[in-house]
C-alpha cells in the first residue's frame, strides 16, 4: 500500500505530524507553529496558484490553519499522512473562492482586479523537507514530460477546478481526448509516485 | 459498475472532473465504505493531491504567520480559561451514576429521618433534571462532532451565503453529498418569537426544498446539521428565509441569504 510507505517526517529529530496533532489536542499551539512553518509554503503557493490574489490566499491560508487548530479532533490519522489532506482542503478552499470571483464576474459586481502574484520567492527547504523536495521535484518532471496540451488539461481540472466538459469546451478539444489526456497522465503520476516509494 | 471498472478512475474522482454516471457510481460505493473503493480513492487523493507542487514557489509573508501565530495563542488561552466549564459539559457517564448513587444514599438517610417521601421526591425530580441536562448536552456534543465533520471533509463543498443586507452577517455552509449540509454563523441579530430561519435547497427545476428551521441561540450563533436529501448536482442554490414560527411549506419571503451551488 502506498499510503503504508509514505512516511510525512522521516528525520530522526523532527517531531512527526501525527506527535504535534496530538498535541494541538492538547492545545499545545506551539505545535500548530511547527506545522505552520512546515507547511505555510506549499499551501500558500497552492492557494496563490488558484487564486491569483495574494490578500485572498493569505486568507484562506489563515483559515485553512485555525481549522486545523480548531478541529483537530476530526482530522484522522487513519486516512493517511496531514500533508495531501491540508492541499485537499487548501484546494477545496482556493476553489471555491474562485467560483464565488468567477460569478461576482459574471453579475459584474466585481470590479476589483487581479493582482499578479508576487515573483516567487523561494527560501531554502528545511533539512527535515528533503523528502517533500524530492516528491515535488518528481512531480515536476513527470509534468514537464507531458506534451503541452495534456499538461494544460490536467492543471484546468487541478489549479481551476473545471471539470471534463467545462476543459473541453476551455481547449477546444473533444471531450474523448480530454478524458483520455487526464486519465492518461494521472495514472502516470501515480506510477511514478508509487516508483519512488518502491 | 463494479470495483475494477472504477478503479482506473479514482484518480480523476479525486480530481474532481468526474461527472454522470462514473462519479455517481463511484459515490454510491463510498455510500456503503466499500473496502476496495474507500481505500482507493483515498490512496487516489494522495497522488492528485502532489500535483500541488507544480504551483510556482512562493513565500507567505512574515505577517501572515504572526496572524495565525496570535489567533492560535489567543484562542489557547480562552479555551484555557473555559476548561472548567468545557469539564462540567464533558460529565462523564460514570460521574453520573456516582451522583445518582450517592443521592440515594442521602435519600435513605434522610428516610430514616421520618420525611422521607417529600425527600425523595425531590431527590429523583433533581435527578431527573441532572439526566435530561446530561443528555441534552450530549445531544449538543453530538451535533457538534457531526457538524465539525461536515467541515473538515475534503469532499465538503464550502459555500458563503451572501446577506442581502450587508449589516448582516454572512452564513457559512458545508455541503457534503452523505453526511449533510451543515451551517454555521456568528453575530446574529436577536429575531422576534414568531419569527424562524429556514434553510431551502433551491433545485434547478422545481420548487425549494424545505431542509432546516431554526433559530439563533442566545449568543447569536447558528450551528446546525441537517440531511442532504437531493443529489448535490441537482442543487441550484442554498437560501435562508425568514419564515413565521413553525416554518413554511414554500417561502413566503425573499432570501435573507443565498449561496449559488451549481
């Protein structure tokens, strides 16, 4: 089983998610900081990926980490490591701002414009990051390996949350190869995360 | 459809592009936490959720993690001072039993002592109350666990219902396609006893839905959970309307507050 073998903090010395969920339950918010400063970056380049405001990702970061605080009794240690479940959420949150923008848009009640996200500033990974480095850089190549029109596709559904007919009518492509495009490369990206993990 | 048709798909549910029949199918076997989907699907969500990492790089300001920082400190230290009363709420059921056993044993003295039906009657009255208010927080914890559930799912679609009068406060809603749609909000007015909130599924054809009434509490809070009892992708819109007390078969007013769906 993949989810078996992900290991989310495999440095000796970090405390692990599951230790410092166990103590946000204690309300030990120290350990929501530790989280905070594993996690902050990817989630907000996710989010600012999505919405393309920073005001807005900073927000919905914000959120997505008192959540994390204030409903950590419901996050399940079970269903696998915290990391994909904050993307899931951040995702889910980003999405939905965008939805709302999208149909203030469409009522034109939104006059507000897009600010363009700030040059991307990278800071050095921690040491106990190296493993989430190595995932993303694979990631990475798998898509820059894609042929531009299916990596498109793929990032419509991901970072714009369209769904199968809505990235056909957006590429103007048949809704068959779109399907097949998406299919496609995920099942690629699973096998070569399943790869790294073997 | 059975399990190995869907399988080559749990990546694209888990995307979210799915639609129709697929989707559905896939749906109703995490309806009866199929053992081969469940876990499926999970694995699936871990893989889509790595295409994060092609987002381009970029760093949260410095000013972002003093807020979190402060609101997480902030509100450690109020539940800090509610843990005596969050400890009374959380009366164990074993401490009632020990509250119940120990009235009794007063009860018994107190009969010895010549008035003894008057006593005991009062005694099991109090107890009585003490079993109601056990359970009636119990309910209330309950409801709360269920609520908090609908919000943390990843499957949970948030949705903001915009006030029509924007000195009112803005209703929070989490519709989940199992566990329910529920909806939370803070600060709200104070409403007259005759009047009622409810909450409507507004569908794409036909007429609104009836799914909740209900009022603020005493601290103008809305929580509350309630069953899906439409497919989601049949949902035009989510509105609350302010209704006579007992609720409206339709509504008889204009929305108050409403959140588009689909």
């Amino acid at each position: 089983m993949l989810l078996a073998v992900v290991q989310t903090w495999p440095e000796g010395d970090q405390p692990t998610d599951a230790s410092l969920m166990e103590r946000i339950l204690q309300r030990d918010s120290t350990a929501l900081e530790t989280l905070y400063d594993r996690y902050a970056r990817p989630v907000y380049s996710l989010v600012l990926r999505i919405s393309q405001q920073p005001a807005s990702a900073e927000e919905i970061v914000q959120d997505v980490f008192l959540q994390l605080w204030r409903n950590a009794k419901r996050y399940q240690a079970a269903r696998g490591p915290l990391e994909p479940w904050l993307f899931t959420v951040a995702r889910n949150r980003a999405l939905d701002f965008l939805r709302l923008k999208r149909e203030k848009q469409r009522r034109r009640e939104d006059s507000a414009d897009f600010d363009l996200p700030p040059s991307a500033v990278v800071r050095p990974d921690p040491e106990g990051a190296i493993d989430q480095s190595r995932r993303a850089e694979r990631v990475r190549a798998l898509m820059g390996s894609l042929p531009e029109a299916q990596r498109r596709a793929i990032e419509l559904a991901f970072f714009d949350g369209m769904s199968h007919s809505e990235i056909s009518a957006a590429i103007g492509e048949p809704l068959g190869t779109v399907k097949s495009w998406i299919r496609g490369g995920l099942l690629r990206l699973r096998e070569s995360l399943e790869e790294a993990r073997s | 459809m059975d399990c190995a048709q869907l399988a080559p798909l749990y990546e694209e549910y888990a995307l979210g592009v799915l639609e129709g029949e697929e989707r559905a199918e896939i749906e109703a076997h995490l309806a009866r936490a199929c053992p081969h989907c469940t876990p499926g699907i999970e694995k699936a969500r871990w893989v889509v959720a790595q295409l994060a990492q092609v987002a381009p790089e970029a760093q949260p300001p410095e000013s972002l993690r003093r807020k979190v920082v402060d609101s997480v400190r902030k509100s450690a230290a109020v539940v800090e001072i509610a843990r005596p009363v969050e400890s009374r709420a959380m009366f164990p059921a074993w401490a009632w039993v020990a509250a119940a056993a120990l009235a009794l044993v007063t009860g018994y003295s107190i009969r010895q002592m010549g008035n003894q039906n008057a006593q005991l009657a009062e005694l099991r009255k109090e107890m009585k109350l003490a079993t109601m208010q056990n359970q009636a927080l119990q309910d209330q914890l309950e409801q709360g666990r269920m609520i908090a559930s609908v919000m943390m799912s990843p499957d949970s679609m948030p949705l903001k219902l915009m006030p029509k009068d924007k000195n009112m406060p803005m209703v929070h809603a989490y519709l989940h396609p199992h566990m329910g749609v529920a909806v939370t909000a803070d600060q709200m007015p104070a409403m007259p006893a005759a009047r009622t909130l409810q909450l409507w599924f507004v569908p794409k054809k036909g007429q609104p839905m009836s799914i909740a009434i209900f009022r603020p509490n005493s601290e103008g809070q809305i929580a509350i959970v309630a069953p899906v009892n439409m497919p989601m992708n049949e949902i035009a819109a989510l509105a609350v309307t302010e209704e006579p007390a007992g609720g409206s078969p339709q509504p008889t007013t204009n929305p108050a507050w409403i959140a588009k769906v689909n």
